[in-house]
C-alpha cells in the first residue's frame, strides 16, 4: 500500500468528519480496489456501500453526516457548500440534534432537499422551500436554523411538549433568537389551537415555564426577585412621601397610600420579629386607608391617630432588627420622618395638620 494513496484517502476524509465516498475516492486517483486493501489493512471501515470512514474517527453524527455525503457522492463537502448550501439540508430531528436542542428522536437522519431525490438508503427526505437565511453551517454541515428547525417541527406534527422542551435549550444556550423565531412561528400556526406565532410560542414557553408569566412568578418568588421589587417600592416610596409634606393630599396621594398600605400588611405583618405596637400600626393604617377617609380634605381622627402611632411606634430598636427587610426597615424610617411634621389638630374632628403651617404662640 503506497503512502501516496493513504494520504489521500486521509486529506480526504479530514474535511468530511472522517468520511469519504468512493466516488470522490476515485476522482481522486484511488481504485476502488485500493480501498478494499485499506479496509484489509484496518485503516478504513465501510459504513455502508459506496461510504468508508477512517477508523480514528468518533463522529457521533456520522449517520447523519453519511446520509448527506450519500445524496451527492461524487462532489466533496467544500464544493457542494460553496455553491448551493439551501440543496440539501440536515432538518427537522437532525437539525434539533445538531443545535442540541430538546431529546427528539433522531436515529433516522433527516434531510430537505430543494429536488425530487429517490434512495434506498435509511433517511427521511423533505422538500419545504428554503432560503438562504434559513440555513447555516453547523460543523461544516449545511442545517436548517434553530428558529426554520422549530417551526418544520410544528410544521411535521410533533408533539408541542417536546418542541418547548427544545425551544427551552436553544434559549439557554443562547443559539435561539425569539424575536425570530416568533417570526417563523406564524407561518405554522395554523397547524395548531392558536391564532398567531406570538400566541403560539408565548404558549409553548409557559410549558416549560418560561412565559412572561411564569417567570415573573418564579422572580418573584427567588430572593434576587424579591431584592428587586424591594427596591422598585423604596424608590417609588421616596417619591410617595415627598409628598406628605403637603397640608392636603391629593386623590393620586390618597390611592398611593391604599396601595402602599396594602402591600405592606401583605408583606410584612407575618414577620413574627414585629413588635406588637410596630405590627398595630401598620395593621390600623392598612384598615383605615379607606378611599372614604383620604378623600376628605382632612383627615379622619383613625387616620390621623394612626399615623402618629406609626411615628411614635418606629422606634430605632424597631428599625435595627435584622429580620426587618431593606424595603420595610426604610418605608419605618421614612413614614417616622415625614409623619414628624405634622401635628394632631384637636377639634370635634381631630385632623393632621402641616407642622410649619401651624400657628405660632407669639413670644411673650
């Protein structure tokens, strides 16, 4: 056996995952009897007929790659791709393997071609129209993008869990585009209950719980999310008690303050560490922040008093437990200080009034 031909065989099958044909063999200069004598030799193995691997090689598409090989046997992987890479196409199984997306099943190659091909071989064979962003290069081979591979699923039936179940890998690993794929998804929705590619995949990621619902809930739920909406409500706060500096609130303000005193006894009161008068407080200012009360000019005595029970409970031993959250240990301190400058008017109706707008005693 001459090294000229071991090494031809060997340059050969090095840009074609360790494949090679007989055809390409042969416009190479070696006989179809010389690769009889390599098989011999142990240096190649026959795949199937007319398709010899070295034996080095552990593609673990080789299945996949020979089948492509098989369809075009006597031009090489480099010259069928820069020439027409939309001809024929690892798709549907395939190309999902080939992305590492999902768990399909996909011991029978797939492949699309853009002509009428006959064979005997073991594969599937698809002629859908492609166009030239449809397809990429996945390790040299010609494969239907990961958004064209999701939408030729949906297209051929498969089951819509194991589809989310894919869609969910490619957007982990960061090979899958929603916006895209959103788009390609409204060319096949009408092969399922939902009206439109946006409805469709927004469906198809709560099944694997990665709608915009499903994660907000999740978020929500994770320490990170609650730090999150921690901070969203101390900067909203620090807007919302500017405000109380005002002798009258505003209906805004009076709404701001149901809200915040829902949100409040909700997060907080089941926190054990409260101390009672701490936990009275919050408790009167979330019963008494009736949209009745706050729409008055002034407010009502259980408001007024509430509010100064507040200021008088906040006491900075309150405010230095550690079990306090971030959120809650400033919303205390801010209500402490803004509740600070104002005074409880006696009368038949006790009200809060505006510390600075309050008369003053003239000095004797």
């Amino acid at each position: 056996m001459s090294s000229e031909v071991l090494a031809t065989v060997s340059e050969l099958a090095a840009a074609q995952w360790g494949l090679l044909t007989t055809q390409q063999a042969v416009a190479h200069g070696v006989s179809r009897m010389q690769l009889v004598r390599l098989v011999d030799a142990g240096l190649l193995e026959r795949v199937e007929q007319g398709i010899y691997t070295m034996v080095s090689s552990t593609d673990r598409f080789q299945a996949l790659h020979a089948a492509w090989l098989s369809l075009d046997p006597g031009r090489t992987v480099e010259e069928r791709i820069s020439e027409s890479r939309e001809a024929i196409v690892a798709s549907h199984t395939s190309a999902a393997a080939l992305h590492a997306m999902g768990d399909l099943l996909n011991h029978v190659p797939e492949l699309n071609t853009n002509r009428r091909k006959q064979t005997v071989r073991s594969m599937r064979l698809h002629r859908l129209p492609l166009i030239p962003e449809d397809v990429v290069l996945v390790d040299a081979l010609p494969t239907t993008t990961p958004e064209r591979t999701i939408a030729d699923l949906i297209q051929s039936g498969h089951d819509l869990t194991h589809v989310a179940d894919a869609i969910k890998d490619g957007h982990i690993s960061g090979v899958l585009d929603l916006a895209k794929l959103r788009e390609k998804l409204d060319t096949v929705a009408y092969r399922t209950p939902y009206g439109d590619g946006s409805e469709l995949l927004e469906n198809l990621l709560d099944l694997v719980g990665l709608s915009t619902a499903a994660l907000a809930t999740a978020t929500a739920r994770s320490p990170v999310g609650q730090l999150i909406a921690a901070t969203a409500i101390q900067q909203y706060q620090e807007g919302l008690f500017d405000q109380l500096s005002t002798s009258v609130l505003s209906s805004g303000m009076a709404e701001a303050i149901k809200q915040l005193a829902s949100s409040a006894s909700m997060a907080n009161l089941a926190n054990p560490t409260l101390t009672n008068g701490m936990a009275e407080a919050i408790k009167q200012l979330a019963s008494s922040a009736s949209m009745a009360n706050l729409a008055n000019p002034t407010l009502t005595n259980g408001m007024a008093e509430t509010i100064k029970q507040l200021a008088s409970s906040a006491s900075m031993a309150n405010l230095a437990n550690p079990t306090l959250t971030n959120g809650m240990a400033e919303t205390i301190k801010q209500l402490g200080e803004a509740s600070r400058r104002y005074t409880v008017k006696d009368g038949p109706r006790k009200s809060l009034q505006n510390t600075k707008d309050a008369p003053r005693e003239e000095a004797s």
